[in-house]
C-alpha cells in the first residue's frame, strides 16, 4: 500500500524566509504528486501537482515542489514565505494502479510578520 | 459558480443520535469521497462513489454509511453517534482519473462533528 511520510509537524518561520517542507512517499512505480493547502478557515485547495515530464513544477503563490524519484521525494518550496502563506499543508500521491489519494499528516506553517 | 457545499459546518449532539452530513456538488462531477480529519493526522478515506448507486468504503473503517442516489449529492449517516466519532468530515469531488492518470480534488469547507 501507498503511503505518504511529512516529518515536519509544525514549521515556523519569519516573512522572507525561505521554506522547504519535505514529502516522502514509498511507492516506486510511476506517481501522481500533490501538494494541497489548506489556509485558516478555508477550504482544502490545490496548490500544485506532478503528472509527468519537467519534475521542477509551479503552483501558485510562487511555490515550487521538485519530484526527486531517487529519493521518493516531492518537497514544496518557496523562496520568500509571507504571513499570508500561514496554513496547513498536505502532500498526495496516488502510485501505479492506486485509484485513490493517499494524503500525508500535514504540516502546519506559522509565518511570523 | 460551481462548487462544493457541505452543511452543517460545525454540529455537537448527544450520544445515540442520528446524523445526516450534506455534500453537493455543482460541478457535474462523477467521482465523490468522503475524508476523516483529525489535528496531526492524514486525511484518512471513509467513503467513496464512482458514480450513481456506486459507493464504496475506503482504507478507514467507518461505522458510518453513504448513498448517491444522484450525481450532485453524497450524503453520510451515522446512525448512533459516539464520542468516537468526534472529527471533522470533508467531502470532495473530482473527475478521478483523467487519460494522463491525475486525480485532482475539489474539497468541501468540512463539517466538524462534536458528540458529546
């Protein structure tokens, strides 16, 4: 079974900071990856996602996740984290022939302004 | 605008009731789930529907139940709520697995269960 691993719990940090949240999925087959966000009081939401090809992709809000299939990563990063980006993020992967989701626990980004 | 709508968002009733959380979509969507939510943890899968008079249960066990009687609405019931059952329940529709194998989500703003 597929299975997603966020070490991060909870991640603090200072506006213009960078940020790196690591993904870690244990499938080794082909992947679809995810990155979902879920800002206060709002619903969950894409924030960006891997099919195939170029494994540097974009999301909104300047974020950026690089699927790295050696070391069955997917981080998000973001070069300068501003207050708004404060929210919950869940890292997906749905493997191979896996018709469903499987999420991450989350990590929880304070920024401080 | 199409979207998903769940109701009611936050709920706290007694042991032993009866509850219905509401799902409805607007995006003509085929495939509907239904997630568990706890603080610190992954969304866990309960409930899913590939399509009407299609449902199925997810890698959670749930004494919980759904039907989709029509492609819009996803319904789930408990029908004797317990303080094990205190979570939050998101629901979400997508168009499932595309010719290039996504599978991206809308999700619902989520329904907060208290049992008491």
């Amino acid at each position: 079974a597929q299975s997603v691993s966020q070490h991060n719990h909870h991640v603090i940090l200072s506006e213009a900071a960078s940020l790196e949240l690591g993904c870690n999925y244990s499938y080794g087959g082909t992947v679809n990856l995810f990155w979902y966000v879920q800002y206060p009081g709002q619903h969950l939401q894409l924030l960006l996602k891997y099919f195939s090809g170029d494994p540097l992709v974009k999301g909104i809000k300047g974020f950026e996740a690089e699927f790295i299939k050696s070391k069955f990563s997917f981080n998000l990063r973001k070069p300068s984290v501003q207050w708004s980006d404060t929210a919950e993020y869940f890292c997906a992967v749905r493997s191979g022939s896996a018709r469903q989701l499987t999420f991450g626990s989350g990590t929880q980004l304070t920024v401080l302004p | 605008e199409a979207d998903i709508y769940q109701t009611p968002r936050y709920l706290v009733i007694g042991t032993g009731k009866k509850i219905t959380l509401e799902c409805s979509q607007t995006m003509g969507h085929d495939k509907m789930y239904w997630y568990q939510q706890d603080p610190g943890m992954e969304l866990h899968l309960i409930h899913y529907s590939y399509g009407v008079n299609s449902t199925e249960k997810g890698d959670l066990s749930s004494e919980s139940t759904v039907s989709r009687i029509r492609t819009e609405h996803f319904p789930l019931t408990l029908e004797s709520a317990r303080p094990s059952h205190t979570s939050q329940y998101l629901c979400a529709s997508g168009e499932g697995i595309s010719l290039s194998g996504a599978n991206v989500l809308t999700f619902g703003a989520g329904s907060r269960l208290t049992v008491l």
